[in-house]
C-alpha cells in the first residue's frame, strides 16, 4: 500500500499505473497497452475489438474476469499517459525471444481484424510496434496474411 502511495505522489514517468498488480515493467500489461493503442488508432473502441483484445489476453495468459477488467482499464491509463510506443515494445523486447514477438504482432493483427476491417492507422500503428520489437516486415506481413486467411476460413465455414 505504502508503495502505490509513493507511485502516486513521485515524479517518476514509471508512476501512471495506480494498479500495483501491473507494474510498469509487467509484460502483460506492455501487450494489453499495445492492443489498446491499436484498437483505438481509428478513433473508435468498438465493442468486438474490445472483446477479442480481452479474449487473446485471457487466453494468453488466463485472466480471472476481475483481472480482464483491471487490465484493461491498466492498459487504457498506461496508453492514455504514454507519449511513445518505447515504453511498451522495450518491455517485450527485452523480455521476449523472436518467435515470441512475432506471436505478438500476430495477437495485435487478431484485433486489428476484430471488426472486419483494417483501418490504415491500425496498419500503421503494428508496422511501427513490428519495427520497435525488431520483428521483420515478412514476418509482420506473414501474420497480418495468416490471420486474414484464418478469418476467410471461418466465415466460409
């Protein structure tokens, strides 16, 4: 409690989050505020984008519902007061292999294409997180192309 207390009152940029459960150096919670910011690129938090952001969370790291709420409302602060991406794609960088970020920007196409459509600043906003994490453009096509193609599958089906 004493530290949340200090967190609130210090001048430190790592001192956003009044949630102690997702620090500022918490990998979930970089993700959560990478699709955050993806999901409102286009000015526009639709519901189905919230929904699969919350679906790919939980199932990545198995959130209870009181978590999934407290992670998003996290990820909503933490992207609102940030004025880069760094903050975010260093968190993963450093702690992630590169199969691993590429399953990341594969997650963050997930909820690009949550509502059908891809907006050029959802584009924009992975191209840029891609190129933070050092993913490569192929492989960052590859899964914009692999999640396109699942989501032909299953409206086909």
């Amino acid at each position: 409690m004493l530290d949340v207390l200090k967190s609130i009152f210090s001048d430190s940029p790592d001192a956003v989050l009044k949630d102690a459960s997702f620090g500022p150096e918490d990998r979930r919670l970089a993700e959560a505020a990478l699709m955050f910011h993806v999901i409102a690129a286009d000015g526009e938090i639709r519901p189905e984008e919230r929904d699969k952001m919350l679906e790919i969370l939980s199932r990545q790291y198995e959130f209870s519902s009181e978590e999934m709420t407290e992670i998003f409302d996290a990820a909503a602060e933490a992207d609102s007061e940030s004025v880069d991406l760094y903050r975010f794609t260093s968190v993963l960088k450093k702690a992630l292999d590169r199969d691993q970020r590429i399953a990341i920007i594969e997650r963050l196409w997930e909820v690009v294409f949550a509502d059908g459509k891809m907006h050029e600043f959802e584009d924009n906003v992975v191209w840029r997180i891609a190129q933070l994490m050092e993913v490569e453009t192929v492989d960052r096509v590859a899964m914009k192309q692999r999640v396109r193609a699942g989501l032909r599958l299953q409206e086909s089906s």
